[in-house]
C-alpha cells in the first residue's frame, strides 16, 4: 500500500495500490488486476490537475479527498479499497506521419509534454498545435481536463487529438470509434485508460514573443487587432491596477534575430518576492503591485515554439505552489465579467483577503470535437485566478469570483482541471457512452470526482 498526492498537494490518496506500468501490456496487467480485486482506479499523470478536480468543501484539507481507501465502498458500490495507475513510464513515440496533408503522432499516455515537444522538434522538427503555460503535464492528462493556451485561432490540444487507444474495465485494448473518441478526449479519466493518444501536429514554427504593459480594460479595444496579427494573444493582470502585461506571439522566420531583454528569472524573483510578502505582510500586496508595474520594461525574444511556449519555467512555476480556478465564458462579455473580477478583488481586500498573484486573462477557439469541452462559444474569454497556497483566504475569494461568473449576466463554466465548486453539466450522451465502456463504474464516476466532501 502506498501513497499519491497531486502537484499542489492538495489531493492526497493514502493506503492505496499503486501500479507503474512501462508498457501496454502491462498497462493490461494493472487494470485486469485492480478489476479482479475489486479496486477502484483513477489514472493519473503529472498530477497538475487540482483539488480532485471537483467540488470542495470549506474545511477540506488534503487527507480529506481520498478516495474509496479511507471509506470502503462509499464511492461506488462494487468496488472496496483504491488503486492508482501511474503513467510516467509509458512515454514513447510509437509513431509519426510526416507526410500526410495532416501531419500526426501517436504518443504513449504518460509522455510528458516538455519531453514530446523536444523530441518531436530534435528527431522530426514537428510541433504541438497549442501549449500552456506549463509543459510538464502528461499527453493524456492534458488532453482530459481540456488543457488549453491562449489565442482566437487556437483551440485546446484536445481539439487536435484524432485517436485514442484505450485499456477498457474488460482488460481489452483498443483504438476508439468516432463517437467514443468526442466522449474520450476530455473524459477526467472517467471511461478507462487511455494508453495511447493521436495528435495532429504542426511543421516546427518560429514564434516571436513580445511583452508589454497595458492599460485595462482599455486594450481590450485593440483585441480585434491583436488576434488578427498574432497567433497567441494573453493577458497577466495586477490586481489592485489598471496595469496588465500583454504577451503577443506571432510565427516568424527563424532567422529573425531576437533580443532578449529580460531574463526569466525576473519573473521567478517578482514571484517569490510577492509570495513573501503575501505571508508576512499581505496588506503590502496592493502597494507592491501598483510599485511594480512603474518602469516595467518590454520583452522580446525569438525561438521555435516549444522554446518559446511556455514562457515560464517549471521551476518558477514549482516555486510557489497554487490553488488555482479559471472561469470561462463568451467572449462578448470580457469587459462585463472583468468589472466584476475587479469588484471581487476590492470585496475580498475589504475582508482583508488580498490577492498576490496576477490573474491570467486567455483566449480559446471553440472546441468541436468533445461532449465535455467548455468551450463551447465561438470565442471563448477566460480569467485562471491563482492564490499562493501559503496564503490565507482563497476559498472566499474564488466562492465570489465563482458566484459573479456564474451569474447568467456572463453565464460562464468551470476549466475542468482546476478548482471549482459547482458541478459541471455531465452530457446524458457522455453517461451513455461511459456506461457502455465502463458499465461496473471501475474507473472513477462523477459521483467519484463530483462527491461533496462532509
Ligand atoms: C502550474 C500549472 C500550470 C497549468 N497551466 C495550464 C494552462 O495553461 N492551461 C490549462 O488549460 N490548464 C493548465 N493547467 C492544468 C493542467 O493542464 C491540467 O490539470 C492537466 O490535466 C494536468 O495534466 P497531468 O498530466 O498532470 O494530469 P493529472 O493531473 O495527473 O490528471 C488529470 C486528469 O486526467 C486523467 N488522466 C491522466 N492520465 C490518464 C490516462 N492515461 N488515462 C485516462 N485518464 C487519465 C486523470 O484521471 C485526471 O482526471 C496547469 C496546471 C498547473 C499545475
């Protein structure tokens, strides 16, 4: 028996079977032996999804989202005890199409993106369509919380996935048919495990990076502009400002010389220090904001994409661990929602909540091809708001950056992989097709992900 906790560790799993398999038959192994021990499986990846990627409650702490380990049988009946799947040792490339019209790989779930990218750039200069701002997610991961990045041409990686190779409860592995490849590709791990995914992917780009401060909501004017020239377009916005850094990329040649102004450990030191602050101080927070966006200076680089994206490193990113949710919504209602999340971020202030990381402000194209994608308007806008998890206050924060998202007046729907406390619409197609694949509910249930926490 052993234990697993998620990235931000918030999501501990005690006293559970851990399988490590390194390829599909083993993949095989691990399912048929949890089945036939009557185990309940959650596969999982880099675990960079947070909380259980459900509902929380207030006073929940880490132990508390186990699962069925701690309660035998209160998940689902049937099933006694817990197991997890680890997939970091199913990491290959199994294959690559260079020359189809639509250039594909086919990649082992547990291949983590960082690695994929520069293999597939080093062995085959080809590129992932998309990317956020980490990489350290796992290929089937990624696509089953809908991962997206930034840009109204772009969609999310799942978007661009054409196949799926799945271990099914029965211990079968095998390709999914259209119609269960819309319910697969963002599934929460909900149908089986996925071993392998397909991806359309791109001949390498040369993308060049520019930074720059902002006013908002004022620059929302010049979307139009920024999302006909530029294939990413994203904002981080100070909280307590009218200031937000715009960060445009667009593909160029690669011999375009870049410059490059300001080292990524900026970023890290700016990050750490507000982190610091936000511990012993956080009243300071608005003032440190205000101070830092003063003499701000542009940033500008060139590199092939997967240099490029993400900016910042994993490193920075682990520096300060995050609760982190992200509301998405119409496009048209970007200067509506973000009066509100600035009305959020002074109701929090008044109850001496301050908030001490910028909120990231994206851009998703709709997404055509999966039953549980979010995102579901031609435009898709979207504010991920982060909170150091060595603050204190978050839950009431992202309860009202919640309530004002989910007014009808924006209408707007939880990321999947991140915090949030309202149950997301499960599609009664999704049901049918999960049912078929998984009819003795092995692998977790909504009732498993969306369970409130007593
Ligand atoms: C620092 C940080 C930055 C992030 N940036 C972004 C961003 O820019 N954009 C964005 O959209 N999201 C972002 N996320 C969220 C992240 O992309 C998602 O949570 C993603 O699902 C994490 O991938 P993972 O490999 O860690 O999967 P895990 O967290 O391990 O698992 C996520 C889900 O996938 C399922 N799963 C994993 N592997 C399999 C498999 N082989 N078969 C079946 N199911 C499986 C799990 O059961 C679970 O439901 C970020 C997260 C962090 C921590």
């Amino acid at each position: 028996m052993a234990s697993w906790k998620n990235w931000s560790e918030e999501t501990r799993h005690d006293g559970i079977k851990v399988y490590e398999p390194t390829t599909e038959q083993q993949l095989i192994d691990a399912v048929n032996d949890a089945r036939d021990n009557h185990l309940k499986v959650r596969v999982v990846g880099s675990g960079h999804a947070w909380s259980n990627i459900g509902l929380r409650k207030d006073g929940e702490d880490a132990g508390n989202a186990s699962p069925p380990a701690a309660d035998p049988g209160a998940v689902s009946p049937g099933y006694r005890g817990g197991a997890v799947i680890l997939t970091h040792g199913l990491k290959r490339i199994l294959a690559v199409d260079r020359d189809a019209a639509r250039k594909t790989v086919k990649i082992e779930a547990g291949a983590v993106l960082a690695e994929a990218s520069e293999k597939l750039y080093d062995e085959y200069r080809l590129t992932f369509p998309t990317m956020g701002d980490t990489d350290r997610q796992t290929v089937a991961g990624a696509i089953s919380t809908d991962t997206h990045g930034s840009g109204a041409k772009l969609r999310s990686l799942a978007d661009y996935v054409t196949g799926i190779e799945m271990v099914l409860a029965d211990g079968t592995c095998r390709a999914l048919d259209d119609r269960e490849l819309k319910a697969a590709r963002v599934s929460l791990g909900m149908l089986g495990a996925i071993y392998s995914v397909t991806f359309q992917v791109t001949n390498t780009i040369y993308l060049n990076h520019h930074r720059t401060l902002v006013r908002v909501p004022d620059d929302f004017d010049n979307l139009d502009a920024h999302f006909h020239n530029n294939r990413h377009v994203e904002y981080w916005y100070f909280p307590y400002t009218d200031h937000a850094d715009l960060m445009l990329r667009e593909t160029t040649h690669p011999t375009n010389p870049g410059i490059y102004l300001i080292e990524t450990e900026q970023l890290r030191a700016e990050g750490r220090f507000l982190d610091f602050l936000g511990r012993v101080r956080p009243s300071a927070l608005p003032w440190a904001f205000k101070n830092g966006t003063k003499g701000r200076r542009d940033e500008h680089r060139v590199g092939p994409a997967h240099t490029i994206l993400p900016l910042v490193s994993q490193s920075t990113v682990d520096d300060v661990k995050t609760h982190t949710m992200e509301y998405l919504f119409p496009y048209e209602k970007l200067r509506e929602a973000f009066e509100q999340l600035q009305l959020s971020i002074t109701a929090a202030r008044d109850d001496g909540i301050y908030v001490g990381i910028p909120v990231h402000i994206r851009f998703i194209k709709q997404s055509r091809n999966s039953l549980l994608s979010p995102y579901v308007w031609p435009l898709t806008a979207s504010f991920s708001v982060n909170f150091s998890t060595k603050h204190e206050g978050f839950e009431q924060w992202f309860r009202d950056v919640e309530r004002r998202m989910l007014d009808p007046s924006i209408g707007g729907r939880p990321h999947l992989g991140k915090i949030h406390f309202k149950k997301p619409d499960i599609p009664a197609e999704f049901e049918e097709i999960r049912k078929e694949l998984d009819p003795g509910e092995m692998f977790w249930s909504p009732e498993d992900i969306y369970r409130e926490i007593p």
